[in-house]
C-alpha cells in the first residue's frame, strides 16, 4: 500500500476493530476522500476521510443515514448500513454498482415516496437532535453549513434557511450581482402564495444524480445525505435540475404512491434555486444567472 493507503488502512482498524487486507482509492467526491476496503472476513467496505473536517461533519452525514434508514422497514429508499463514524472518518458498507432499470426506477419512486411519508415533526428536523435552544442542530452541504431552526411553515423555512442565508454567501463572495440577488429577494414574500402547505417530510436535502447509486439488482441506495425535514418537492426538483436515468419513470411512480398537489411542475424551478445558489457560493460561472432566471418567473 501507499503510505497514505496504509494511513487510511491504520485508521480503519482501529475504528472498526477488524483487520484490514486491501484498500484502494474511489473516484469521486469534491469533499471527503473516498477509499475502498476489504475486510479481513471478505467484508467490503467505503470509508470517507477528511483532513480537516468541521466539527460534527462525519456524526452529522452518519445522522442522516441512520435517519433516512428508519424508512426502509415501511418500503422507503435502501441506505448504506454505517459500519463505524469518528469526528475523523466515517465507514460504510459497500454498494456494488449496476445500472438503472425501468422497474428498478419505478421502485424507486415508490420507495422514495415511502421515505418522504414518514416524516417529521417539524421542519429542519434531521435526526441528530436539538441544541440547547431546544432547536434543530445545523447540519452541512457540502463544505457548506447547513442552518437548521425550525419555522412554522414550508415558505418561512424554505425563506429564511435556505434562500436568504445563501444569497447572502454569494453576495460576501462575489458571485451574484445586485441584479441577480434582487430577483431572488423579491421572489421570498410571495412563498407564502407559491408554495403549497404539506407536512414536514422527511427528505434527502441533496438528491442529485451523483448520490443515488444503482445496485446490481437494479435497485436504488441513497447515499451523501443533507438530510432534514423540509418539503417532499425539493427532492424530486432536485433529481430534475442535474437529471436521472429514467427520471420520468421515477416520477409518474412516485406521483402514483404519493399524489402530488396541483402545478407540481411548475414548482420544480422554484425549489431549483436554492441548490443554484448553493453551487453559485462553490463555484460562481452562470449558476447565480440561473437561480435569478428562475426566480423572475414567478413575479
């Protein structure tokens, strides 16, 4: 092994108790370090590292697995089992890749329903507990953190947590303009009107392509969570932002087990521009252009 393989192999070890026969690097990832272990029993298993984390990043991403992972025993969507999660590193099991299907894409709509369905009691709820407000503890996106205090509804969350808190990063950093920023600033006293009143839902908070992995079986894991209680919208708008294999099967499927409310469609864009902002504070190019376009359109 690499000496930076045998560190991660040491590591493992001692977090896992087990020996430790073979490692080998995963591509992938902008944030964590992604490495492949077998197992002295023949285990495989995914560990992320990290050479700084924040505080609570590992716990907090273990939370939000174990979290979604309560749906699996009433059909939701199927999660890595954590293995072992230090402030340092987090371990996984394994998920041998296959590809998408039309019946496994089904599955996961109905699945992902399930997920949804099992809620929470209030939004920014997400598994890790209350602080000594008594409030949701923040959690993180990325690199980025993620504000987690409640609200009473949807549209004063979605508002507050999410829209103006990142709005305000990319102003500090440089990657919107007055212009840009004014369009999404006018768009937050009209939620109230845009956004239909549901239940906290149990959600993924970061439902990309990248973080559903297909299994050999043609079934969907779910995995890289931002997990916490918000609107069952933003998950299906996010899968619809940066695509899916078989996105239309998964959503006729997931409208199927879980009716949606009237003009769904036409609410995808609006949950679309907070992740646009999120990748305009990370990367800047045309994703605050984006988030402003969309925003424009419900005036």
């Amino acid at each position: 092994m690499s000496g930076r393989q045998s560190a991660v192999a040491r590591r493992a070890e001692a977090v896992l108790g087990r020996a430790v026969v073979s490692t080998s690097p995963v591509a992938g990832g902008d944030v964590s370090i992604a490495t492949k272990l077998r197992l002295s029993d023949g285990t495989l298993a995914l560990m992320k590292t990290h050479a700084r984390p924040p505080a609570g990043f590992f716990p907090t991403e273990a939370a939000g697995l174990r979290w979604l992972a309560e749906a699996t025993a009433s059909g939701g969507v199927a999660v890595p089992e954590v293995l072992a999660v230090t402030e340092d590193c987090l371990v996984l099991a394994w998920v041998e890749q296959g590809r998408a299907t039309s019946e496994g894409a089904e599955a996961f709509g109905r699945a992902l329903a399930a997920t949804h369905a099992l809620g929470a009691d209030r939004f920014g709820a997400n598994g890790r507990g209350v602080d000594e407000r008594g409030e949701p503890r923040d959690g993180f996106l990325g690199p980025l953190p993620l504000p987690q205090r409640s609200a009473p509804t949807w549209a004063e969350f979605y508002a507050v947590r999410r829209l103006l808190p990142y709005l305000k990063l990319a102003r500090d950093r440089g990657r919107i303009t007055p212009e840009q920023a004014a369009s999404v600033e006018a768009l937050v006293p009209r939620l109230p009107d845009l956004v239909p009143a549901e239940p906290p839902a149990r959600i993924h908070g970061d439902l990309w392509n990248g973080n559903v992995l297909w299994g050999v079986d043609g079934g969907a894991w779910l995995v890289d969570p931002a997990a916490y209680a918000g609107h069952r919208e933003v998950d299906l708008a996010m899968l619809s932002l940066f695509g899916l294999p078989q996105l239309a099967r998964v959503l006729a499927a997931y409208a199927e087990a879980a009716p949606l409310a009237d003009g769904w469609e036409d609410r995808l864009a609006l949950h679309q521009i907070f992740p646009l902002l999120v990748h305009a504070v990370l990367f800047g190019g045309g994703y605050a252009a984006r988030a402003a376009e969309l925003a424009d359109r419900y005036r």
